[in-house]
C-alpha cells in the first residue's frame, strides 16, 4: 500500500502539467462552441432548452474527444519511461511490479474524471453566460458525466496495457484513434453499439430525465461490456506489466 | 571470513532458441570491486538484468546477500543501486526533482539529495533541466540516484561508456573510492580490460555467454603460461630439427618459439642445438602482458 501512495505522487510529480491542462481543455472548450452554435438552431418543441444545448454539447465531446484524449494521456504517462529508458529505474527499485501498473491506472483515471469536470463546468459556464443555467436538472448532467467515467474505464485499462506495450509514442495513439472512428457509425447502431467499448463513453452521457439511479447505463452492458472489459484488459494489463521482461 | 554478496549458480538465459548467458557462476565477495569483463554482445547486460531481477533467468540461481532473489526481490532491491546501460530519467525535471522523486519511493531523508549531489559534484545544476544536461553529467545524476539508498552493493553497467577522457578517469576515481569510504561492494561492467585492470581487485571474464575466468587481477596474470624465445642462427632448419624432435615450435622473425618449459626441457633443447652445430645466443622467457592474455582468453576459439 505504501509503494501505491508513494508511486502515485511520484507519477503525479512527473505529469507534465501545462501540457496535460491544455489537452484536457481542448475537448470541452470545442464541445462548448459547438453547443454555444446549437443555440442558435430550431429547438425542438418538446425538448427543455437546457437538454438541448447538454446534447449538442455532449456529442462531439463524448464519441470523439474523451476517448481520444483518454488514449494520449495514457500515452503521455508512460512516455518518459520509454524514451529515457525510465522502466528499468521503476523496476529496480524496492516496490512492488504491481504498485507500477496500480498507480499509472490511477492516474489516467483521475485524468479521465477531470475531463469530465471540466467538461460539465464548461456547460455550466454557457449555460450561465447564456442565462439558462437555473433551469438545469443537476441531477441528470452529474449523471452523465458520472456514467460516462465509469463507461470510459475499459478503454483507459485497454489504452494503458498498449502504452506499455508499445515503445513509441505514435502507435498506441493511432490504434486509438482508429478504434474511435467507427463511432460514428456504431453509436447510430442498435445492435452493435451496446458491445463496442469505444461507443461506451457517448451511450452513457445521453441525458435521460426520468429517475434511473446513479448510472445511465444498461445493467447488461454495465456489467459484461464496461465491468467486463475492465477487469480483462485491467488483469491482462497487470499480469503482463508484472511478468515481462523490463530492459 | 569475508561474506558474499552475489552469487549465482548455473545462471542462463536463452532468447528464443540461442543462449545468451550459460551456466555463469558469478561469485562478489564484500568490499571488492569486482570488474565484470567481456567483448561486446558477450552477455554482461543480460546477467546484470537477472541480477537486478528486471528479466527472469531460464535456469539457475540468484542470491544477493545470501537471499534467494526471486523470493526477497524488494528486501534485496533495497540494499542495492544500480545503472544500468544508459542512464534513465526524466528529461522534463530538474537533477534535483529527478532525484527528489526517486528519494520519496526510496524512504530516505531530503538532506540525502543534496549529499549525493555533491558527491558527483552536481550541485551547481541541480536546478537545471536535465535533458539540458551533457551526457556525463546524466551518468553523474545516474550514479547519484543509484547512490541515494546507501546501497551495500553498486552495479554498474559500462559507466564510462560515452565519457570522454577526463570524464572517464573522473569516473575510474569515483568508483575506487567507494569501497574505502563508504564500505560498498561494486560490481562493474566494461569491454576495455585497461579500464577494469586500474580499478578492480577482483575480474570475471565472459565470453559468449560464458564465464572463461574469475579471480583476482593477479591470477589472471598467473594464467598466461609465458612462451620461450630461442634465438638461433639458421632459425628454420633448427626449427624443422626440433620439430623432428616431437616439440612443438614456431618461427617468427625474432627467432623459434615454444610453449613454457620446465628447466631441464631448456637445458635439453639447449644442448641439442648445440650439438648439431647451431648458435644459440638467446634464450629467454616472455610473459604475456594482460592485454594478450585477455584477447588470447577471448577469442580463442571464437565460435561457440
Ligand atoms: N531482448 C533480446 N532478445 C534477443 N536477443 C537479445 C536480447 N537482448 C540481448 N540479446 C542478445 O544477447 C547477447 C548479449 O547481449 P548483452 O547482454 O547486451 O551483451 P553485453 O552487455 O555484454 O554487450 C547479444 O548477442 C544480444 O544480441
Ligand atoms: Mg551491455
């Protein structure tokens, strides 16, 4: 445990900051202007304005930015290691192979929930600059942003595992950009979008206004394709960074 | 009796189907600066990686202080520093954050930083980036993180790789004084026999993956059994007399030449040219300087 915490602020020591800041604020400032245009469209009739603009908003962010973004930090924090030959000082010192993998999964996930942050307070800052913001049900914009964290997690343990995997900087981003691209065309589908991991993020953060618990989610894709995913590429991740030859 | 410190038994390792290290026995006693010798591609990294238990050995033991690696690799980890190849860290932080992230994982008190930055006389850059750093001085602020835990023992994997002269001689004093100062035991590694032969009490010589000696710098010159130099007018046809003889001789220039002979084998030989009329006006023994012995050691029979 100690190795964990140690680590964790060691990894948080090494990110580069500025770096990581713009980056996580290209996507959500984008998604905003798209969402500051959509106010100028026909909204329609039966839809709260407030609903409207989450969706517009929402939409380019989740399919594309979020899940993109998500596979250049996990590239960025495994990046010294490879280039200055960094793993083999992680691997020989006294802590645990495990404690490496634990906290570099920590902190892409804190990344990826900061961009969720960041996302909703940008919202927050159209909505308010736009003068609707007292009409937001906060309830089902946390929720989304809460789901689509939670329905990002196979692919940051998916994108990690390919980090360490590949020395290069350039390949794990390309496989996950390729990976996001069929969004477009499975986030429309009924049959293969609850399966494909990269569509997970966008199906989770449609705003649903009925009271559905902490989660926008499908219990069955909750459980086999987000919870099931994790744990497969999480362990796989983790027996493979454990066990492999460090040089 | 003096404890040791690394020993490994029956040590290999195979990549695919070649064997890249086989059967090495590396014995380092306390307190000796053990120089890890061989050509390139020969093995030395790859042990040293078992050693630090950053690759698996496909057979054969480990032990470092007497404890099984495998079983106590973070116990052992702790006691030991190390550099291996080129040095790592981080480009975009400072020397001294460099050395501030890995003093929080080591548990070793913040004054520490500032001694080992003054022990490789970093202290003036400490607060520059270090990919601004010249290549010795990355070496340096590698020694210095491998020196931050106090280490027992110091492995170091060609340190003077890439420094130019004066850096490197810098680097030979460095490592000789440890020992005495600071009581560690260091294992380093170098294709260049001159360089072991100033700081090592002790050599293990690998070739090809195998260990063809180890032992002190001086048994190493034991090793070379000196030749005898026959000079003789008429060399050729002396030399097919001796030859005719059953001993086994060569002609060079400077006269015939034969393996190590025991007194009466030279006294014999002496008399016999004699007798059949040729001039001997030398005889005389030669001993191999190290480097002969080394190249004699390593390219003997250099295929497999
Ligand atoms: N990951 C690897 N896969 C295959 N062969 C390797 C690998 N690493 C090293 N080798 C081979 O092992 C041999 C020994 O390499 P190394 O231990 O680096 O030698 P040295 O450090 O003595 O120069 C070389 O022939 C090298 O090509
Ligand atoms: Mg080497």
């Amino acid at each position: 445990m100690r190795d964990f915490f140690v680590l964790l602020c060691a990894e948080w020591k090494k990110l580069q900051k500025g770096l990581i800041l713009s980056l996580l604020l290209i996507g959500p400032i984008l998604s905003t202007l798209v969402g500051l245009t959509s106010l100028s469209m026909d909204i329609p009739a039966d839809m709260p304005k407030w609903i409207f603009v989450y969706q517009m908003t929402m939409n380019n962010y989740a399919w594309l930015f979020y899940p993109i973004m998500t596979g250049v930090f996990a590239a960025l924090i495994c990046r010294n290691e490879h280039t200055q030959g960094a793993w083999k000082l992680l691997f020989t010192w006294p802590i645990s192979r495990s404690s490496v993998w634990l906290s570099k999964a920590t902190i892409l996930m804190i990344l990826t929930a900061l961009s969720q942050l960041l996302f909703l307070g940008m919202y927050y800052l159209l909505a308010i600059t736009q003068g609707f913001a007292e009409n937001i049900e906060a309830t089902v914009v946390w929720r989304s942003a809460f789901s689509g964290w939670i329905a990002v997690l196979p692919v940051v343990a998916l994108q990690l595992w390919v980090s360490h995997l590949w020395k290069s900087f350039g390949v794990p981003l390309v496989i996950n950009i390729l990976l996001s691209i069929p969004n477009i065309f499975t986030a429309q589908s009924e049959q293969f979008s609850p399966w494909y991991p990269w569509s997970q993020p966008y199906s989770a953060m449609i705003p649903e206004p009925t009271e559905s618990g902490i989660l926008s989610i499908e219990p069955m894709t909750l459980w086999v394709v987000i919870f099931g995913g994790f744990l497969l590429a999480f362990g796989g991740g983790w027996l493979h960074t454990t066990r492999r030859d460090w040089t | 009796m003096t404890k040791t410190v690394v020993q490994t038994t029956q040590l290999t390792r195979r990549y695919g189907k070649t064997t890249v290290v086989q059967n090495v026995n590396l014995n380092i006693k306390q307190g000796e600066i053990y120089g890890f010798l061989g050509p390139n591609g020969a093995g030395k990294t790859t042990t040293i990686r078992m050693l630090l238990g950053l690759i698996r050995p496909s057979e054969g033991e480990i032990q470092l202080f007497g404890k099984d690696l495998h079983k106590e690799r973070k116990s052992i980890l702790k006691r030991v520093g190390s550099l291996v190849e080129s040095p790592s860290y981080y480009g975009h932080l400072t020397g001294k954050e460099n050395l501030e992230v890995a003093r929080r994982i080591l548990g070793v008190p913040s004054k520490r930083v500032d001694e080992v930055l003054e022990m490789v006389r970093l202290t003036q850059a400490a607060h520059k980036k270090v990919k601004q750093y010249s290549l010795g001085m990355k070496q340096r602020l590698g020694i210095a993180t491998a020196l931050l835990g106090k280490p027992e023992l110091l492995i170091l994997d060609e340190p003077t790789n890439g420094l130019d002269p004066s850096g490197i001689q810098e680097m030979r004093e460095f490592i000789k004084e440890l020992p005495r100062e600071h009581g560690m035991s260091v294992l380093v590694s170098s294709h260049l026999l001159s360089e072991i032969e100033q700081m090592a009490t002790q050599v293990g010589i690998i070739r090809n993956g195998k260990m063809i000696f180890q032992g002190s710098i001086t048994s190493l010159q034991e090793q070379s059994r000196p030749r005898m130099r026959f000079g003789v007018g008429d060399a050729n046809v002396a030399a097919q007399l001796l030859a005719s003889e059953g001993l086994s001789v060569s002609v060079e220039e400077d006269g015939i030449w034969t393996e190590s002979l025991s007194q009466q084998e030279t006294a014999h030989i002496v008399e016999h040219l004699v007798t059949h009329r040729f001039s001997v006006y030398r005889v005389e023994e030669v001993k191999q300087s190290l480097e002969e012995i080394f190249l004699g050691l390593t390219e003997e029979g250099e295929t497999p």
